[in-house]
C-alpha cells in the first residue's frame, strides 16, 4: 500500500488525573494512533484479501511507533494494547478483520520488543463520525486485571463509505486506582501470554 491511499493520520492523547476524587499520581495515560485509509475493495466482493493483510503489517508498525512516542516513552514501557477498525459502509467486515488479524500484531510486538498476550480487537461499519472503543489488556499477560480497560476513539470525518479507520492504542500503566485483585504486574512471568 503506498502512503498516498492514506487520507489522514491522527495521534490522540488521554490522561486521567483524577478518579472518584482521588488525586492519580503519575496521571495513568493512553495514547490512540490512527490511520484513516482507502478501501481498495469498497463495493465489490473479492476473494483474496492479500493487499488488506499487507496494509495491517504496515499499518501495526506505524501506529505503534506513532503511539508510543505520543507517550514519550520507549516501546519495551508501554504497558497494554489493543486495536480496532471502522469500515466504511461499502466495505465488509472482513476487510478489518484482514488488517487486524494476519499480520499486524507481529509488527506491533516488534516495536514494544515484546507482547506475549494477544492484542484485544474491535471492528465494526458506521459512516463519519462513528466511535469505536478500542478493547484494552496487558501486553505480556492477560490475566492482569488492572490493565482491562477501552478507548473510545472518533475520527469526525471518518470512515467515509470506501473508507477504513483502523486505531492502535498503546498505554503506560493500567486503570486509575485499580482495586479489583488478579494477578499483578509485578507476578507477570510473560511466557504463555496468560500469566
């Protein structure tokens, strides 16, 4: 895919400084990168979704590298992940999932230099303006609890019809003040992306 299908790129940036009237220090941020690009199979039915696949190993790399230095921090810090995509209404379902799924994640892990657990994920159609929050878990283990969370992202001009939105969101620590119990950051082994 040639940057040239890419209409817009856009980072945004969350932190919570507060929660329940308790002070969170350091503030918990999250950081969403996102690519709005054009739908090469918009309004036709094709079997081989090779191009879309090799635009999700891009896009993962992109993204990632985009998020991580929205939060200033170097990509083995970043602490939980996910990633989504809004497909124009001319396109199917099956698009974002050739983006999301084959190959993206490899270079998402590449730029953390790790990432045992799987990348929580989203899809869905909807037209400009549509959100879609964007599932969060721990990189290296999904069984940490603190770290289940969402962002909701909203590109107001996008997706048009022949169109796909696709999001990365990267984080440099878990919810604020969580108090729900589960395994711990510091009790990750990180080896079967569970634990």
């Amino acid at each position: 895919m040639s940057d040239a299908l890419i209409r817009k790129l856009t980072v945004i940036i969350e932190e919570t400084h507060r929660e329940a009237d308790q002070t969170i220090a350091p503030p918990t941020r999250k950081a969403a990168a996102v690519a709005v690009i054009g739908n090469p199979f918009a309004g036709r039915h094709v079997e081989d979704l090779t191009e879309l696949v090799e635009v999700g190993a891009m896009l993962g790399r992109l993204l990632a590298e985009r998020a991580v230095a929205a939060l200033g921090i170097q990509g083995d810090a970043a602490q939980s992940y996910g990633k989504a995509a809004i497909v124009g209404e001319d396109g199917e379902l099956e698009h974002a999932a050739a983006i999301l799924h084959p190959k993206m994640g490899a270079p998402v892990r590449a730029v953390l230099e790790k990432g045992a657990a799987l990348i929580p994920s989203a899809k869905k159609r909807g037209g400009m303006g549509t959100p879609i929050d964007v599932p969060l878990g721990h990189k290296d283990a999904a069984y940490v609890r603190s770290h289940f969370d969402a962002m909701e992202v909203r590109v107001p001009d996008a997706p048009r019809r022949d169109e796909i939105l696709v999001a990365i969101v990267m984080t440099d620590s878990g919810r604020p003040s969580p108090r729900i119990g589960g395994l711990t950051v510091d009790e990750i082994e990180g080896r079967d992306g569970l634990r």
